[in-house]
C-alpha cells in the first residue's frame, strides 16, 4: 500500500465571475455597454481611467484591452466598468491624443481666459443628441 497522499480534487463549482469576464473578447465586452450615456459621465470615466497613463506601443499606438472596459481590480489599477461604447471610443481616442482631452476639459481655451469654463465642466444644454453623434462620427474618421 503507498502512503503517500494524492492532492485533493479541484472543487468544480460555479465559475467565478472575474474569470467569466476574462474569457470575454474586447468586442464582446463593448457591445454589452449601452449606446451612449450623458457626456459628463463618460467624461469623467475617461479622465480617471489609467489608460491615459500608459506608455504606446511599439506602433506608437495605446490599444484598449478587455480589462480597460471591464471592472477590474487589481493590486495596482482599480476602475468601474465603461459606461457606454461611446465612451470606450472615445477613451481610445484619448489616450491617443491627450491634448484633444485637455482642449475639451478646458473649453478650448487658455485658463482664464475669456469665456472659459472651469477644467471638467461641460455646459450640457448646449450639446444635443445631434452633436454628439456627429463628433462621434468624426472620431471614427
């Protein structure tokens, strides 16, 4: 007879839903998200997401992963799930042109200057459905 002890068997219960999302593609992470939702919250979504930090690629290029659209939370890197495609594209767009962020947060023009507005504030009464869908149509282009 062996005495050596065999491992227990692994438990096969419910899969754990961070790893459900995992095996998500990025395509099907997105086209889970709602079309669009108010522009400040994806605003605000875009300027605390990490993408805006990392380094380009090879290519010169940052490109979105599962785990930017996603909610995840690691030891080093914790943000909510993307609000909506719309905001997952403009996120890409972005990270890539940094300075297209700042000129939006700033209204396009110098602090202080004339008729500028606080830094994350969007006059939302100016801006309709029309608006946004084509600025959209301009990212895609």
């Amino acid at each position: 007879m062996d005495d050596t002890a065999k491992p227990a068997p692994k438990k096969m219960g419910r899969p754990r839903k961070r790893d459900l999302l995992k095996s998500l593609t990025f395509d099907e992470a997105v086209n889970g998200l709602p079309e669009t939702v108010p522009l400040s919250v994806e605003i605000d979504w875009i300027r605390a997401h990490p993408a805006l930090r990392r380094k380009p690629n090879t290519n010169g290029f940052i490109e979105l992963i599962v785990d930017d659209v996603i909610e995840v939370s690691t030891g080093y890197c914790q943000h909510p799930v993307a609000p909506s495609k719309s905001a997952v594209n403009s996120l890409e767009f972005y990270a890539n042109n940094r300075n297209e962020l700042y000129k939006l947060l700033t209204g396009g023009s110098k602090k202080g200057g004339a008729g500028s507005s606080p830094v994350g504030v969007i006059e939302e009464e100016d801006i309709d459905v029309h608006d946004i869908q084509k600025y959209l149509d301009q990212l895609k282009e």
